[in-house]
C-alpha cells in the first residue's frame, strides 16, 4: 500500500520523539557547560580583582619610620 508507505507507525513517531528528546538534552548540557566555563572564568577574574584592590589598599597605607 502506498499509503503505509508516508504514513509513519506510532512507534516511529514514539522513536523520533524521544530521539528528539535525547538530542535536546545533549544539546543543553553542552550549553549549560559552556555557561559554567564562563561563570568560571568570571568568578576568577573577580577574586584578582580583589586581591589587587586588598593589596593596592594595603601598600598605600603610610609606614611608620622609626
């Protein structure tokens, strides 16, 4: 029958939708690292910048000479 052959079961249907479900869920997981390496990376660049300003603060606190 020609008509079976465009029409899918609901077993393949079933099948494309939970490859389709694997697929996202690849796909996001993949994003979400991408995210994290970059909230990484901002994190650190906000402790230097702490540390820098701390040590800034502390080396132009005047010394007593004595």
């Amino acid at each position: 029958m020609i008509f079976s052959q465009f029409c899918s079961s609901s077993s393949d249907a079933d099948s494309r939708t939970l490859n389709y479900h694997k697929n996202k869920l690849v796909y996001l997981k993949l994003f979400r690292d991408k995210i994290q390496r970059r909230l990484s990376a901002v994190e650190a660049s906000i402790l230097t910048l702490e540390e820098q300003i701390k040590r800034d603060n502390n080396s132009n606190i005047p010394q007593d000479e004595t």
